[in-house]
C-alpha cells in the first residue's frame, strides 16, 4: 500500500519520503532550490494569494481557511493531477509554514485520503 505524509520542507529528506512534492506557492526562503531535494513544485495547489492572506495563521480562521480551501482546489485539475500521482506511489507533501498542524498539506492530506480509491 502506498504512503501519503507532510513534512516541513526543512526537515532533512529520507529515503521512505517517496516523491516529495512542494504544495506551496512561494518558494521556501532559505532554501537553496538544490538543497531541497524536491521532485515536483505544484504551485497551483497552494491556495490563492487572497486565502492565504486572509487567513494569515490565524488559528481561530483554521476551519473556515479548510472549508474555503478544499472549494478552491477539489475540482481543479492540479487536485486531480495529485490524487492520481497519489494513488500509485509514496508521497511526501512539502511545506514551509511553522504550523505542523495548520497548513494546505495538512489539508490536502485528508481530502486526497477521502478520495483515494
């Protein structure tokens, strides 16, 4: 069976990460793009700039920023590119916030975990 997992993009990569790929619009700064050992940018999925800042990490605006979220990318072609890629390999999706616990990878790992076949 396949892994599906999130990882800060600033945590060291190992060999179980499988294809690590960049859920984030922004290029993580810091970050030497050949340091960071990622196989797939997918800057499209991120949410919109709007989103993000509306939400700006706000912990109290997290649920309304999942709902909001999941309706701008559940249909889109980069949300149905990712579920696909998913399905047949290990999967590590990247990401820059501070917050484990409150950001898109965390998000699109449950939507793409419902959607799994």
């Amino acid at each position: 069976m396949v892994s599906l997992r999130i990882k800060r993009v600033y945590d060291p990569p190992s060999q179980s990460d499988g294809l690590r790929v960049l859920v984030d619009r922004l290029w993580p700064r810091g970050l030497k793009k050949e340091d960071a050992k990622i196989d797939l940018w997918m800057k499209n999925i991120a949410p919109s700039p709007d989103l993000r800042r509306w939400f700006a990490h706000d912990p109290s605006r997290w649920e309304e920023f999942a709902k909001r979220y999941e309706e701008e990318i559940v249909n889109t072609p980069e949300f149905r590119e990712l579920r696909k890629i998913c399905s047949n390999q290990d999967v590590t999706l990247l990401f820059a916030s501070r917050n484990r616990e409150m950001n898109n990878a965390v998000v699109l790992r449950v939507l793409l975990s419902m959607n799994r076949k």
